[in-house]
C-alpha cells in the first residue's frame, strides 16, 4: 500500500485528524532504535502527515519544527499481542493460585456479576494503561463483544478479535481488515470449542486476510482432555452443557498436532500461551508459520510453568508477546512482560526481547511496515525513555530491565 493511499484509507476509519497537514517535525534523541539490527547514536526521525518520513544520524538541518527529546532513546511502540480488556473489572477478583480450572471456574462466576457498565468503565481504563506503559498497538481477545466500540475509538492499533467457544457461535461472525485496526475472529481453545466451529472461524479470517488468534497447549487440563476425551475437564465441559462427543478428539494427540490436523495453523494464526508442547510441536508451527504469543507472567501465576521459549528461538518461530488480562496479572505492561522475561531466560539477548514486543508481534497483528520497526512510510508514533546509555549493550539492557520503572513518553500522530 503507498503512503498516500495509506493516509487516504485512514481518514475514511479515523477522519482527517489522524494525517495531520502541518509540516514535518524532527524529532531528536540520544539513541534511536530503528529495530534490534539499527542502534542509531545521536539521531533523529521525521514525521509528516502522521507517517514517518525519514530516519538518520546526527543533527537534522532543517526550517521546521524541531523536538529535542534530551539523552535518553526513541524506540518503537511497544506491541501486546494478546491480551483481555473485557477482564480488567476483574483484577482482584479472582485467584490464579487456586490452580487453573479453578480460576476458570470463580472467573466465569465473578464474571457474570459484573455489570456491564463496569465492565466498560475498567476497560476503557485498560486501554488508557496500554497507551501509557508505551503501547501502540494491541490483539484484544473479547467473548462478550464489549470492548470493540471501545477499541475501535483508541488511539490503539491492533485487531479486536471476537472469541468464539462451543459448539455454535451465537453471533453474527464477521471479519473487517482496516489500516490499522481491524475486526477478527478467534477460537478460544481446542479444549472448548468445536472442530467445526474453529474451522469455520479460520476459513472466514483466511477470506479476509487476516490474522486468526487460539489458545494453545496452555495446560495440562487441556493436553489430558485433547489427547484422551477424559480428566477434569471432560467433567467440566458437562457440568457447563457442552456436548464434545462428537469433536473427534481422544487420538492421543498434542494440542499443536491436533490444531495442524484440523487445518488451523498456518502463517496468520497466532497460537496463545504454548506450555505444553515439545519440540515436535515446534517444527509443525515453525513448519506451518504460525506465530506464538508468548503470556509469561500469566502462565507462571495460573500454572506455575514457562514454556519452553530457548527452544522455539531455535526454531526460528515468530515469537511475540502479550499480557493476557488483569485476572491473572497485575499489569498491562508489556515493560513488565519484558523484564520477566529476561529475569527467567537470561540466555536469551535483550535485543531479542525487545523485538518480540515489537517487531515479531506487529508481524503476528499484520502491522507490518506500520508499527514494530521504525521505517519510512511506518506510522509516526513511537515512544521516547529517559534512559541515557554509554554503549548499545548498556542501553538495551536498560530498555528491557529498568525501563518499566522510567517516565514513557509516547510521541503520537
């Protein structure tokens, strides 16, 4: 897409304040990361019309608008591939230590209490902790179809996924690809919803071209169940109504083998959480192209387990990040997802961090060449740390380690 139709498609979704018509404005910094790759010293980046216009080194010359930001660095926006809003009343409210079918359980409880005024109220608050702990854009996972006026109002790029579980949907599905938001859809698990129903939802994102998002592998509950069609959960699903005799699961199958045999894997899915897996799994999803959204925290607070993140580096999966919602976590920060990480897989470099929370989650939210790098033609949004560094290896340590406790400026169109 040109840089002009790109702006001329986001005025008819957003109006014409989203492309502004003033001047170019240079802004300048310490550091600028254009990716992991290009580490700039003393640079700065042009933004004209809302979009970027050009990168370099040194001091810009220029008879337009000019913005010193001091010392620190000027990054890319931060991506959180994965996460609930329509949760965020529920932060509190429910106990990740109790184990995870038992969260499930008083979640979907404390849940139905809410009203939905709150509901809105706590996730219009969520989006205004994204945009200011350095988000830009965002994959919001939604059951209730709560948040997608919400979402589609925010200064927040992304996809609203509208979540399907079951064995019929009990909406209108739909898909809508836009420049920077768009509506999709995703299957919430394989332990939960219907091969038929998950297969519809995919072959509806794949007619659109658009990403499509499903819990995966993220419990024991849910390999037992997947591969034999018994345990905890198959009790579960009946005390709730759910009639899965007919799924055609209980072939002794992974989580990620099943989800390849039912055509549900390929480059636009991005598989969510992925613990239980080996690395037999690893090559079907580096095979197929799928994406991993990794949810760190969430996964150490509800099973007390990691998945195995050295090994799908490895294998060369698009690896990125989300935070999951505000039962299982005590922030949005894809900063404090960061620093978990590289607290709990030292071996991994902090670049790598950094561009799993950039560039590999605006791959997985087709925002490529939009968001997760800073580019020419890439959205002028980005965001600024006062964390002045000696050397390169100094500041990306610091942007993964200390930048959650530093004041984020984001620098919006």
């Amino acid at each position: 897409m040109t840089v002009i139709k790109l702006q001329d498609e986001m005025r008819k979704q957003f109006g014409n304040d989203c492309c502004h018509s003033a001047g170019p404005v240079t802004h300048q910094a310490g550091w600028i990361v254009v990716d992991q790759n290009t580490i700039l010293q003393n640079g700065y980046v042009v933004v004209q019309d809302g979009l970027i216009a050009e990168i370099g080194k040194g001091k810009k010359i220029s008879n337009n608008s000019v913005v010193d930001h001091g010392d620190g660095v000027i990054l890319p926006g931060l991506v959180n591939a994965h996460t609930h809003l329509e949760l965020c009343a529920l932060k509190n409210r429910v106990k990740p230590e109790n184990g995870f079918q038992s969260w499930v359980q008083e979640l979907l409880a404390e849940r139905d209490e809410l009203e939905p005024e709150t509901i809105q109220k706590e996730s219009a608050l969520g989006i205004e902790h994204l945009l200011s702990s350095g988000c830009i854009a965002a994959g919001d996972i939604s059951t209730m179809g709560i948040t997608k006026d919400l979402f589609i109002h925010s200064q927040l790029m992304g996809i609203w996924f509208q979540e399907c579980l079951g064995n019929h949907s009990d909406t209108n599905l739909g898909c809508r690809k836009g420049p920077r938001q768009s509506i999709s859809l995703a299957g919430h698990a394989p332990h939960t919803t219907s091969p038929e129903l998950l297969g519809r939802l995919k072959t509806l994102t794949s007619k659109g071209k658009l990403p499509f998002s499903i819990h995966l592998a993220e419990s024991r509950e849910e390999a037992v169940f997947v591969a034999s069609g018994k345990g905890e959960w198959a009790d579960f699903l009946t005390e709730r109504g759910i009639d899965f005799s007919f799924w055609g699961i209980g072939n002794n199958l992974t989580p990620i083998q099943y989800a390849d045999q039912i055509g549900l894997l390929d480059s636009n899915t991005i598989a969510v959480h992925v613990i239980q897996s080996d690395e037999n799994d690893f090559k079907i999803l580096q095979k197929n192209g799928a994406s991993v959204c990794l949810c760190l925290r969430s996964n150490h607070a509800l099973h007390g387990e990691l998945p195995d993140v050295p090994s799908m580096l490895k294998n060369r999966i698009n690896l990125c990040l989300g935070t999951d919602s505000l039962a299982s976590v005590d922030t949005l920060s894809v900063f404090d997802e960061m620093a978990f990480a590289a607290n709990h897989f030292p071996e991994i470099p902090p670049a790598d961090i950094l561009e799993m929370a950039t560039k590999n989650g605006a791959k997985a939210l087709g925002l490529n060449g939009l968001a997760g790098t800073l580019v020419p033609g890439g959205i002028g949004s980005f965001i600024y740390l006062d964390l002045p560094a000696d050397n390169v290896k100094q500041l990306m340590e610091s942007i993964i380690h200390s930048a959650a406790q530093r004041t984020i400026h984001r620098i919006a169109v």
